[in-house]
C-alpha cells in the first residue's frame, strides 16, 4: 500500500515536472525523500519494528545527507554569483 503510494506520488511529480518543461533531479529528488518520510511515517507500527522498517532508515538517512549536500551547493551557486 504504502509502496504504491509512493509511486503514485512520484508519478504525479514527474507529469507535472514534465508539464512545466522543468526536468530537474533535484526537485525530484527532495520530493522523493519528502514522500518517503510521509509514507514511513504512516507505515511505522507502534509496538514492533519490522526488519524491513530498519533499513528504510538507512535509505532516508542517506536521502538526508544528500539532501544537505544539495542545499550546501545551492548556497554556494548564490554565494559565488
């Protein structure tokens, strides 16, 4: 359920990335960590943690980490122009 939802999100990014002439992988990529947040976020049981569950939060802590990355050369194009 979850995992579809996902992919239902992203293809709606993409129509309306490709609706505007935007292809751009960074916008993609932020909105891809933020509907995979979401989706951890309802899919995470109270009681149990599901093995599964652990190495999602590997995959989002590294989706974080390149999320930083990608802010810091943003800041750096604004500083260098």
């Amino acid at each position: 359920m979850a995992a579809g939802g996902l992919i239902v999100w992203l293809l709606i990014v993409t129509f309306f990335m490709i609706l505007a002439g935007n292809l751009d992988l960074e916008i993609f990529f932020v909105l891809w960590l933020i509907g995979i947040l979401i989706a951890v976020e309802l899919i995470d049981p109270a009681f149990s943690r599901p093995s599964y569950l652990h190495y999602l939060r590997y995959a989002i802590a590294t989706g974080v980490i390149l999320f930083g990355a990608i802010v810091a050369h943003k800041v750096l194009e604004i500083l260098n122009s």
